[in-house]
C-alpha cells in the first residue's frame, strides 16, 4: 500500500539509501556517464587555462616592451637592426649578456625611444633622467617587437582554438548527458508502469489514482532533473571549485589567501539558507499537494458542482489554498531573494579586496598586472558554481521526496504471484467450485464466510443479494483478482493458484456494469490489441450481438474513434461493445456483472438478445438487481452478509417464500408502482 503522504513533510534533505538506489537505474549508462564526466573534467580544465592564457599574453606580450632588450653582434639569430646597432629581447637571449650592453623602451608623449640602461617602471618614467639612443619609427618598433607580436597572434589563436573545443565538447557532453537522462527516466517509468499493472486490486481500493498518476509523470521528471542537473554537475562544481583554488595558489600565494578569505562567512551563509530553504520547501511542497488533491477531485465532480450551484462555494475553498501556496512561495522567494544578493554581495567585497591588495603590488612591481587580471577572472568563475550548487540544493530535495514516494510503490509486493511451478492450461472446459472460502479485504474483516458451491460447464448461474452481500467479490475471486485467506477456488478440478494469471484470465471475459472503453477507435477497443483477432472478427463479433446497428450508423463506422472512456456513446451502447469483445476472445467463462442495468429502453432488447446468444454454450456467472433478468438461469445463489442462504431455481426459491421470494416480491410491488 501506498502509504506515503503528500503533505507529509520530508524527515531528510538527503538519504544515502534512496541515492544508492537511484544510482542503480544509472548503472547500465556507467559509460556514458564516465564519458560525460571525462568530457565535464576537459572543458574545466580549459575554463582553467583560460585567464592563465590571458595573463601570458598580457605579461608576456603586450607588456613585453618592460623587458630589457640586448645589444649583440650581427651573427645572433633573431637580431634586429636599430640605428647601427643589433638588439635581441632579454627573454630571448639565452645566454649571459653584458649589463653596459642592456636598453630600455619607454612610452613618453605617443612617441617611443630605446635608451640606455635598465628603466625601472615602477616609479615614474622620465626622458630626463635616461640617455636616448634613439627614438624609433612604427617599423623600428614593429621589427624590434615583432616576437611580441608573433606570440600574442598564437595565443589569439590558442584561445580561439579552446573556445571552439569547449563548444564541441560541450556539445557532446550535453547531449550524451540529456540522452542517458531520458533512458534512465525511461526505463524507470517503464518499470513503474509494469510493477503497477501487477499490482492487485486492493492497492488500487486504497491509493487515489491522481496520486498514482503523479508518482508517474511529476515526481519521475524530478528525478530527470537530478540525473540530468546535479548528480555529474556537482562533481564538475567541486572540481571547478579545485582547480581555481590550485590556479590561484599556483600563481600568488597571497593574492589566492586574499581571495577565499570570505569563505567562511559563505559557508555560514550556505547552512543559514539550507535551514530556512528547508522549512519553506516542505511549506510549498505541502502547499501544492493541496492543490493537486483539490483540483483532481474538483474537476472530476464538476458536473456534481455545477447541478448543486456550488461554484462560489468551491472557488472560495480553492482561493484560500490557493492564496497559502502563493504565501509559502513567495517565503522561499524571500530567502532565495536574500541569499543570492548575499553571495553576490561577498563576491563584490572579495573583488574589492582583490583589486585593492593587488592594484598597490602591481603598481610597486611586486606582481604583474597579468597575474591580477587572472585572479579577477578566477574569482569571478569561483562564484558561479556555488550559486549553481545551492540552487541543485533544491532540486536534490525534490528528488529525496519523489524517490522515496516512487520506491514507497515499487516496494509494495502485493502482488498476485504465480506459484514456482504452474500447471500448464489451454482451454477450460468451464466448471467452476467453491471450496469453504473466506475472504475479506482487510484482516478479518470477512466479506465472504465459509461460501461453497459448484457450477457444472454451460451453466448459467445467477447471484442475487442485498448491496454488500459479496456478490461482486466471487467474480473478482474467480478471476484471482484478490486471492481468499481460507478455502479452495477451484476452476476443472483445479486450484486457480496452480495456474498461471495469465492462462486462468485468459479463458474468463468479464462485462461489467459500468463498461471501460480506451481510447482509440471501436476496432481497438473490441481486440484490445490482440493481433490474432481480425478485422473481420472484429465485425463478426459486433454483428453477433447487434452491436453493428449504431456502429455502421457511425461516419468511419468501425473506425470510429472513441474518446476516454467512451463519453460519446451511451452506456446501452458501450455494453454492447463490451459484449462484441467477450465474444471475439471466446472465453469458456463469462461473467457478468449488472451487465443489464441503467439501459436505456431502446437498447435493452439489443442486450437482451446479445445476452442471450453470449451465454449459449459457455459458463455464465450473473450478478443483477434485476430479479426479472435472471428468471431463466440453471441456479440461483442468494447471497446474505456474506453467507450462501438459498440456491435453486427461480421457481423453486420463490415456492419456499423465504429470502429470495421477498427480494422477488419487493421488487415487482415497486415495479407496479
């Protein structure tokens, strides 16, 4: 049984048992998933590079003119001639140079001059206080600076190399994630579905089917957005986090103390939010199950608030549960809205200390303005991921609260299960007993006492009995819809749980009053997507019980659609429909369950007719209210708080004026009436 509530309020933000359990639904996509993360692990690692990359280029090149420049013979590889004199870069020249030989570029007024000697640029630059040798032309510095140039054209093309692989990357990753994302929802909703569908009755009795529907749709898209957001990302946020503290540490040990100095208040900010976030989550969670549950019976029973003019009344119910799911959302608007401003707040402030610590080094020549441009960049991808992982903070709380609601049903093992070792059955020939059974749905609460009875094969044999008597509860039993606590169902000498569900449901059709149509057309709901019955089966069976007189009245006649349930049709005419099918699978058991109530005069000698041709040659169990439907059965079974008090025929049960003749009598008093 379903025993988890909606509106009961989630005891963890995290189990460690429900993800182990998530993660073996991603077990089979184990290689796709360490191929996302190889590819995750490449682009960070080229998010990584990038402000290194940069700070290359600003240091290296475009601040190259800093550097010292050498004077040296003719013969040096890479020289270029300024005046009558040779010059090579100091980062170029590999060996020992003479200090009488070093020169200086200096920017003074748009113009540039090499001089003499080492120029230290920390402190103000002045022609007066240096010897020129001579001020250069656009072509003197393009030649002189033309490493500078070279290298900074294959960085420019290096970062545009790592842009467009990241793209790839990036791509691939998206992807192959999004991809096994689906596969796994797929294949979790598929095993949903079938655990579902072999469930017994009981559970159905007891869980709301908009609950069911939602655990479905709703809370397996929850888990969508876990597998697809926050499982591989939140390692690649973790990683990121990593390799920025290891960049900047490896670049300016300061500098990188200065920028996680505001650590720990995040941390304390982080578990602030955690704790506030939590309350209101529940609060919204609890909110919106209101609402669900409000609207699914509300829309369901429209035609009931519509009849009764209650549509004020309704709306005002669902204005004020409305209204507190507004409240609740807007709370954890509130916290998020304090939150995010905070974070980035400290963002601020470490960008603040940053470029205040090292705008005073670069300025005294203690580090170079490259490195403090990297560290702006480091610091500002150092936030994202911790906005990225208190926002997956929400979406793990979800997934906790729908795993535990999905396993809470995949759990549920009340099952009817087959036996290890099942007797082989065909076709039954369609004798049916009863063996001391006692059944209840819950404990001991017994709806059938200690029922014994037989059906010889052919027979029609009616079951009659106040509401509650248990008259629908012996053909869900025949059928091991439920299976009985005490006694033996036996179905040609033998026991319906030494066959197969399949074999044993597959000989037994059953009509029930309120007959169930899927949508499709009329052709689909007679087969019922059984390929060994044709088309002209199909037809046949409808023709046979009279079905074929509104069906070919119809504009695509068999090919008619049929919307949910049937609504277009009346339900004389979705009986009859429902009898077509009983007789295209021709089953050697037939039930019917008030099959002949509700039916409106001009159908009810179309359905008796059926009726009576459905029944020839096939066991027939009956349940009616309908004394006057039943007169021609083989045997008549009145049934009273769950104990057999008669059986016979209608004659003979209405010569011994007990039970059965009262029911009989009250029934034509009323129809004389």
């Amino acid at each position: 049984m379903d025993n988890f509530n909606d509106d009961e309020l989630l005891t963890k933000d995290y189990d460690s048992n429900l993800m182990k359990r998530l993660l073996t639904f991603a077990k089979p996509f184990k290689l796709n998933l360490f191929i996302v993360m190889i590819l995750m692990l490449i682009s960070t690692v080229i998010l990584l590079i990038r402000p290194s990359i940069i700070k290359s280029a600003i240091d290296d090149d475009l601040n190259g003119f800093k550097q010292s420049y050498i004077e040296v013979s003719n013969d040096i590889k890479n020289s270029t001639l300024i005046g009558d004199k040779f010059f090579i870069s100091s980062k170029e020249l590999k060996e020992n140079y003479n200090i009488d030989k070093v020169y200086s570029l200096i920017y003074y007024d748009k113009e540039v001059y090499l001089v003499y000697g080492k120029v230290d640029y920390s402190k103000e630059v002045s022609l007066n206080n240096n010897k020129i040798y001579k001020k250069l032309s656009k072509n003197e510095i393009k030649s002189l600076r033309n490493n500078d140039i070279t290298s900074l054209k294959y960085i420019v093309i290096i970062l545009l190399l790592t842009y467009c692989l990241g793209f790839v990357i990036n791509y691939f990753q998206m992807y192959i994630l999004q991809f096994t994302g689906q596969k796994i929802i797929y294949n979790i909703r598929q095993k949903l579905f079938v655990h579902l569908e072999s469930l017994n009755l009981s559970f159905f009795d007891k869980t709301p089917v908009g609950r069911l529907v939602t655990r479905i749709t709703n809370d397996v898209q929850t888990l969508n957005e876990m597998y697809t957001g926050v499982l591989i990302y939140l390692i690649k946020d973790i990683f990121m986090l990593g390799g920025i503290v290891i960049a900047m540490f490896i670049l300016n040990k300061n500098l990188a103390l200065i920028s996680i100095s505001t650590l720990p208040i995040i941390f304390i900010v982080a578990l602030l939010f955690k704790k506030y976030d939590r309350d209101a989550y529940r609060k919204v969670r609890s909110r919106l199950s209101r609402i669900n549950s409000f609207l699914s019976e509300n829309i369901s029973g429209v035609k009931v608030v519509q009849i009764y003019n209650k549509e004020d009344k309704k709306f005002k119910e669902f204005d004020e549960i409305n209204t507190s799911y507004k409240k609740a959302s807007l709370e954890q608007t509130v916290i998020f809205a304090i939150f995010r401003p905070a974070i980035e707040l400290l963002s601020s402030l470490t960008m603040a200390l940053l470029i205040w610590f090292g705008g005073f080094r670069v300025l005294d020549s203690s580090i170079e303005f490259g490195v403090l441009f990297a560290f702006i960049n480091y610091v500002t991808m150092f936030f994202q991921p911790i906005f990225d992982i208190t926002e997956k903070y929400d979406i793990l709380q979800s997934a906790m609260a729908s795993s535990e609601k999905i396993f809470t049903i995949l759990d549920n093992d009340s099952i009817i299960k087959n036996i290890d070792d099942p007797k082989k059955v065909t076709r039954l020939i369609g004798e049916i007993e009863f063996k001391n059974v006692w059944f209840a749905y819950n404990d001991e609460d017994w709806i059938l006492k200690d029922v014994s009875f037989s059906i010889k094969p052919g027979e029609k044999v009616a079951f009659v009995g106040a509401t509650g008597a248990g008259k629908t509860s012996i053909i869900s039993l025949i059928t091991r819809l439920y299976d009985i606590q005490k006694g033996e169902i036996l179905i040609d000498g033998i026991n319906i749980k030494h066959m197969k569900k399949e074999d044993l449901r597959r000989n037994i059709a059953t009509v029930l009053q309120d007959v169930f149509l899927f949508t499709g057309d009329i052709k689909s709901n007679v087969r019922l997507n059984n390929t060994d019955i044709s088309d002209e089966k199909v037809i046949e069976a409808c023709k046979y019980v009279n079905a074929n007189q509104f069906i070919e009245k119809l504009p695509k006649k068999y090919n008619d659609p049929v919307n949910e349930r049937g609504t277009t049709f009346s339900q004389g005419e979705r009986q009859l429909i429902a009898f077509a099918r009983s007789i295209a699978f021709n089953p050697p058991i037939l039930v019917l369950d008030e099959a002949t109530s509700n039916i409106d005069t001009e159908t009810e000698s179309l359905i008796q007719d059926a009726l009576y041709k459905i029944t020839e040659k096939r066991t027939t169990i009956l349940v009616a209210h309908r004394l006057s439907t039943i007169k021609n059965s083989d045997k008549i079974i009145v049934l009273h708080k769950g104990k057999i008090r008669e059986m016979g025929t209608h004659e003979e049960l209405l010569a011994k004026q007990k039970l059965y003749y009262n029911l009989y009598k009250l029934q034509y008093s009323e129809m004389k009436v």
